[in-house]
C-alpha cells in the first residue's frame, strides 16, 4: 500500500490505551463541519476513509482477538438519525442545497476573479460535488446501493423513453436548414460532451438519488404517491435553474428555462422510478444536453421558415406534453412488487 506523508497542520493523537497512539489527520474540507477527508495512520497499516459531517469522538483499536477496528463519528449518526426520522426533508435539503452550493460557488469563484470557471474547471467541481451526493447516497441505501448501478433495465423501459430518443432527433433537422455548417467549434464542443458528462453525473446523483430517496421510501406504494414523486422531484430540479439568473441577468429566459427543465425533469424521475437505475438517467440527463448544443456548435445562420417552426412545434409537444404524459403513465403502470424494483 502507498505510504502519504501526513500534512504538517491540523493533527490531533487520540489515545488508544496500551496500545500506540492512533494520529488522526484532517484533510482539506471544503465545507467545514459537511465534509472531511480523514487518514488514519498507525504502525500497522494506512487507511483512507471518507464521511459526510464527520466529527472524530473516539478511535479504539484492539489487538488481542483479532477483532475489528471501530470508529465512532457523532456528525454521520446525527445525519443517519435525520433521514431515519425524516427521510423526505433529508433527501429535499442536501440534494437540493448541494445545488444551491454549488451555483454560488461557481458563482463566487467568477465574481472575485479566483477563476473564470471554464469548462475544466466547471467539470472538476460537477464532478466533486457529485462524489459528495454520491457518498451520501450510500449511507441513505446502504445495502441497496448497489442495486442503483447494477439493475438490469427492464424492456419496458425502453419503451417509454421513445419520445426522448425521437426529441435527440429533431436536434439533426436543424442540420440541412442550416445556410452553412462548420467545424470550426469541434474542439469546444467536445469539450463541452465532457462537462455535460460530469453533469449528468452530479444532478442526477443529487436530484434522483437524493432528493427521491425519501419519497420513494414513503409514497411509491401508490399511484398517487408516484405521481407526487416525479412531479414534486422535477419541478424542484427545474426550479433551480432560475437561480442562473446570477450569470446571465436574464430572468425570462431562466423562467423558460427553468419550465422546459422541470417537465425533462419529471421525465427522468419516473424513468428511474421505473429502471430503478441511476446510471441510465446520469447517461440519459448527459445525451440530452449534448445533443441539444449540436445546432449551435455545427449550424450557422439558421433561416426562419416552415421547417423550424415545425421543429420548435415538435419540442414543445415533446418536452411539455408527452414527456408528462409518459411519466403519469409509468406511475400507472409501476408494480412496486417488479423484480427491478
């Protein structure tokens, strides 16, 4: 195992008996008393761990018997309490915050100048965030974590997402209407599939696996539960996008923005609700918005006419009717007593 040389500052030794001290070393936090990266280090091995509001009460190390190493971390067993006791407010304030925190902090970052938050660096804290939301995740399913990433989709649910394979095609009809097509912005639009990855990873994590979390442990056994669930889940999701007003200052267009985005968001929530896997809204919720940016980095000087009329038409009968549509039905359809689920 790689050894890591302790950093000079924030070190604190718990005692640990007879036995050698046990040193404690605290990592970079980026939200204080939220998140930690905590080594432990003793004569005998080292290990890395990671907890969400991790706050150290005791290390107890034990030899004879071979038994097991315990931690005690108070901030993870309040956390846990929380969601036992309140799982849908749990799964509303840190998927939700976690949003929020990261808006303003991008936010913060281009308003002092510390960076300009470009695509690499917007993706590296998508990415971030994401593995925060993914590991309180795991604490919130524990055993059935698993079954998020590993869940064999169902044929049906293939099915329902036709309308969404058919909204991926009309982004292509903008292509032959176009009066000149380019290359010229090739290298800015891959770069641009990579931040749409990390974001697919990042909101979906927070939006499906946290902020449903709650809701599917309480409301999925009915339909009108299910309704509420994909309803309430993505129209928190659209919601925040009218917090983009802080960047561009335009609130009409982030009101619009924020409508198409929650009825795409109620979509995807019942797609999970029916898939049970995350992994397939994460690659959904990435397709979406890279192919929705083909027009604008492959067509120049798009004419009005009959034929993006018709385009426009087919999006908003998409995206605000039938995507709706598709998802009451799969809240219909659903058997909570389905092997997938």
């Amino acid at each position: 195992m790689h050894k890591l040389s302790p950093p000079t500052h924030s070190t604190h030794s718990v005692s640990a008996g007879r036995f050698p001290a046990v040193t404690v070393i605290l990592g970079d936090c980026w939200s204080g008393s939220l998140c930690g990266w905590f080594y432990y280090r003793t004569k005998f091995h080292l290990t890395f761990i990671d907890f969400a509001y991790v706050n150290v009460v005791s290390y107890r190390k034990t030899i004879v018997g071979h038994q097991p190493y315990k931690s005690e971390f108070r901030g993870a067993e309040m956390i846990k309490k929380f969601y036992d006791k309140c799982p849908i407010l749990y799964g509303v304030l840190f998927g939700q915050g976690l949003f929020v925190f990261f808006l303003l902090l991008e936010y913060f970052l281009v308003s002092t100048g510390i960076s300009e938050c470009g695509v690499v660096t917007d993706s590296f804290i998508r990415i971030m965030f994401g593995i925060f939301a993914l590991i309180l995740m795991k604490k919130n399913h524990q055993d059935k974590f698993r079954e998020q990433f590993t869940t064999k989709i169902p044929k049906s649910t293939w099915l329902f997402s036709i309308p969404f394979f058919m909204y991926l095609g009309l982004q292509f009809l903008y292509l032959p209407i176009a009066e000149n097509l380019t290359i010229a912005y090739i290298s800015a639009f891959v770069l641009s599939c990579g931040q749409q990855l990390a974001t697919g990873f990042f909101e979906e994590t927070a939006s499906k696996g946290l902020v449903m979390s709650g809701m599917l442990l309480k409301w999925k056994r009915t339909v009108r539960g299910r309704i509420c669930i994909v309803f309430i889940s993505g129209i928190l999701f659209g919601t925040l996008h009218i917090l983009n007003v802080i960047f561009s200052g335009n609130i009409i267009a982030c009101i619009w923005q924020s409508l198409y985005s929650s009825a795409f968001g109620v979509f995807l929530a019942a797609i999970y609700l029916h898939s049970n896997n995350i992994v397939l809204c994460m690659i959904f919720h990435a397709i979406w918005d890279i192919f929705v940016r083909i027009p604008g980095h492959f067509c120049e000087n798009i004419p009005k006419g009959i034929i993006l009329d018709f385009i426009y038409l087919a999006q908003d009968i998409l995206n605000l009717g039938v995507f709706l549509l598709v998802a009451i039905l799969i809240c219909l359809k659903y058997k909570p007593t389905s092997k997938a689920n």
